[in-house]
C-alpha cells in the first residue's frame, strides 16, 4: 500500500488538515514527518493511502497546501510534483 505524505508548515497546520480531509471523507493523520524530509529539522505532515490527488485538490481549494508532497516507495520517500 501506498503511503502520501503532504508536508505542512507546524503540527497545528497538519492538524487543521488532516481535519479538513475527514470531513470530506478522505482518512488522513497528521503525524511527525520522517527525518531528512525537512531541512528545518522537526517537521509535520499530513499522512494518507487512498485519494491523494482528491486530497491535494481539497486543500488548495482551501489554500491549505503549503508544503512539498512525498510518496513512499519502500523506505525511500519521492518527491511528487505538484
């Protein structure tokens, strides 16, 4: 199974997130993003498996997108264009 990440800018913003993509039905978490991800060192993210591009979509909608986006092959994590 696929895992997306959806960098956000402080645990408050991946809450408010993960938030907004519940009440549009997309199951989502924010959770602690995985070191190297971030140059900033602690970084949040958004963590979902289905509905990525529907998820994507919602929070440009709500100009809620404001970090890199990432999927997970293996252990490794690629970056996803937007």
């Amino acid at each position: 199974m696929t895992q997306y990440l959806i960098m956000c800018r402080s645990l408050t913003h991946a809450q408010r997130s993960a938030r907004l993509l519940e009440r549009q039905g997309i199951s989502a978490a924010a959770t602690k993003a995985p070191q190297g991800l971030s140059k900033r060192g602690c970084a949040y993210a958004v963590s979902l498996y289905k509905r990525f591009d529907e998820a994507v979509r919602i929070l440009r909608e709500h100009e809620m997108l404001t970090g890199k986006l990432y999927m997970r092959s293996g252990e490794t994590y690629i970056e996803v264009p937007t």
